[in-house]
C-alpha cells in the first residue's frame, strides 16, 4: 500500500533527556546520542546531497532509506528481514523523523535502484 510523503515524515526538533530516574526506556534509548550525533553531522542533509543525481519515485526517499540502514547497522542487527523487530519502536522512528517504517520490499526496491543508478553513471 502506497503513503502519502506527508504522512510518513515527522519533524524533530528536541533530543529527548535522559535522566537517571525510574522510566520507561525502549530497549534502543540509547538512540538519543546519535539523533544529537546526525543533527550535528547534519547526516540527512548529506545523504541527500549525495542521492541529488538519483531518482526517487517512491514515499521513502534515498536518504531516508540510507539512514535507515545505518540505525539498523547501529542497532546491531544485520539481515533485513529483522526489521520487524523494532519496527513500532518510537525511538527508532523519532531518530528517522518517521512516523511509519519503510517495509522489507521497499527498502530492497530503493537500494536496487541505487545500485542500478549507479553502476550505469559508472560505466556510462
């Protein structure tokens, strides 16, 4: 099923604070220094720079697809079928500025296309 871009986007401004109190952390909290770690890198900015000459046709632009896989490298896992372990996780989505995640077959679709894109401004 297909999104509209406005309903999948989120803007974050704040990085939530940790304190050292009982609460009710998600199991990737830890998250939180690295969204302050992308807004100083500015990592967005420059995934999209880089995806510029690449076309998307799809809700989930490259770059979101690109950060997505660095939280899922970050978060340690590695196949992505394993996706579907933190995928209602609200601190995965906030550090995305998401409100949905991306299925398995989007993702897949966005990084064939990259790798096609690519490879033919290579070799062309």
């Amino acid at each position: 099923m297909k999104h509209a871009r406005r309903s999948l986007r989120t803007t974050v401004h704040s990085i939530p604070q940790v304190r050292y109190e009982e609460q009710d952390l998600t199991s990737f909290s830890g998250l939180v220094l690295f969204q302050a770690l992308f807004q100083r890198l500015r990592l967005r900015a420059r995934l999209k720079a880089c995806m510029r000459g690449l076309v998307s046709r799809t809700s989930y632009g490259l770059e979101t697809v690109l950060s997505l896989l660095v939280v899922h490298l970050l978060l340690g896992w590695r196949r992505l079928r394993d996706l579907d372990y933190y995928r209602d996780d609200p601190l995965v989505l906030r550090v995305l500025g998401l409100q949905r995640l991306p299925d398995v077959s989007t993702i897949s679709r966005g990084l064939r296309r990259v790798t096609a894109q690519w490879s033919g401004a290579c070799t062309g």
